[in-house]
C-alpha cells in the first residue's frame, strides 16, 4: 500500500477537517486537523485518516458522513480524477453516494450527491510538512 499525507479544499473554498472529537467540518482556516494520510487499498480505492484526529472518513447506507477509529469496509473510496481537475470520492459500498460538503461548509448527505456536483469537487495538496 502507498501512502501520503494530503489536504482537500472543497469547491466552496474550504478546507476538509476532522476535529478532535471526530465531528466533519469545513473550516476556511487549514489546521493540524485538516491533514490527511490517503492510502491505497486497490486499484483507485483510498482511505483517508485524520492524522491528528486518528479517525477515517466513512459512509454509512443512509448516506451518512461519520468518522470511525478503526478501518472497515465503510472507509474505502473510489478516487475519481475527474476532467475538471478536481477529486471526487465514491463511497465504495454504496454506489452514488460521495464525500461532499455544502456550500456552508457542513457534510452533505451522500444520497444528495452525484459526479460533477460542485460540493462533490476536492483539489488535493500534497502535505511536505506541519500544516501550520
């Protein structure tokens, strides 16, 4: 498996966080809860891990964003590099349903989702160093 650390700002401008009691947010400030290890499980498939948090990004069937200490099927995503330069991610148990953010910053629910939808949309930065 290949791993990195990585950051990913919304469409919306704001930054993908898991904060200390595991709770998703967008925040317009990048901190130390915004950097993320994405590793490969398969052919492009990913989890993503707060390294601060020590949480994953997961999905549930209703369409829920929720954060999980341990790595289950839940936390696998398929990375779709799309043709408009940005990164979307596929829940990889419930087909449709991807990681998003709503304009204000808050998770949007994955049955709410699709392709292209511009709360769906991440740039990925790759982390050299503190994110502070």
């Amino acid at each position: 498996m290949i791993s990195c650390n990585k950051s990913l700002t919304s469409r919306w401008g704001f930054y993908l966080q898991i904060d200390e009691q595991g709770n998703v947010h967008g925040v317009r400030e990048k901190d130390d809860y915004c950097v993320f290890e994405m590793k490969t499980t398969d052919f492009a498939k990913v989890t993503i891990r707060g390294l601060q948090s020590n949480a994953y990004f997961a999905m549930n069937d209703r369409g829920n964003l929720y954060t999980t200490d341990t790595q289950n099927p839940s936390c696998i995503w398929k990375e779709i590099h799309h043709t408009d330069g940005y990164n979307y991610y596929e829940s990889d148990q419930h087909n449709g349903f991807f990681l998003a953010l709503k304009r204000r910053g808050d998770p949007k629910n994955g049955r709410e989702t699709a392709l292209g939808q511009v709360s769906c949309a991440f740039l990925v930065t790759t982390i050299t160093h503190n994110a502070t």
